[in-house]
C-alpha cells in the first residue's frame, strides 16, 4: 500500500500548556502507522496543525477516528479545523529530494 499524507490545521481559541502539548506528541509519536508528524504553526494567526506521513490509508483511517483528533473536534480551543488525506505523487516526490523521506528510508527506527 501506498503511504498517505494527511494536512491537520486549526485555530488555537484557548490556551494548551507546553506539558500538555508535550504529552499530546509522545502520545501521537507512538500510533501505529505513523511515519512521522511536523507542526507547523503562524503565532501571528494563532494558527496551528500537523503534517503527518502514515504508511498507509488504514493507518490514516484509524487515526482519523482516534482520541486524538477527536481532541481537535471537541476541545473548544481548537476552532476552526480542517482535516485533508492526501495521496502522493511519488515520482514528482523523487525529483524534489522526498523519495527517501515518503520511502521512510531517512526515518530513524
């Protein structure tokens, strides 16, 4: 199966401490099928999100409905969330250097 992109975005309405945002991305980094995650974010617009790999569309399904989105859903302080699932071009991928990276050939065991 082919690996999968999923594009998280949300407003941040309230405060979320850096304890729990810590505790939230060890939580993340052990799901099963995730590749790895960056968390992107605009302080000028109080924006914030995620840009995970996962090795497969089950894996993204399961976390799509996993406690951890459900967070983002139900929690007041997220406003304003997008979720997208995304394929790859993996030949387009390979020409810009993220062959490796999508392979998961640069992610450390």
């Amino acid at each position: 199966m082919a690996a999968q992109l999923l594009w998280v975005n949300f407003e941040l309405a309230g405060e979320v401490s850096d304890e729990e945002m810590t505790e939230f991305a060890e939580g993340i980094a052990e799901f099963p099928g995730l590749r790895w995650k960056i968390w992107p974010f605009n302080e000028e617009r109080n924006e914030e999100g995620g840009i995970y790999l996962f090795e497969d569309e089950h894996s993204v399904e399961r976390y799509r409905n996993s406690e951890y989105v459900e967070t983002f859903r139900n929690d007041d302080r997220y406003r304003n969330v997008e979720i997208k699932q995304f394929d790859i071009r993996a030949g387009l991928s390979e020409i810009t250097h993220a062959n490796d990276v999508i392979s998961g050939e640069a992610v450390p065991e």
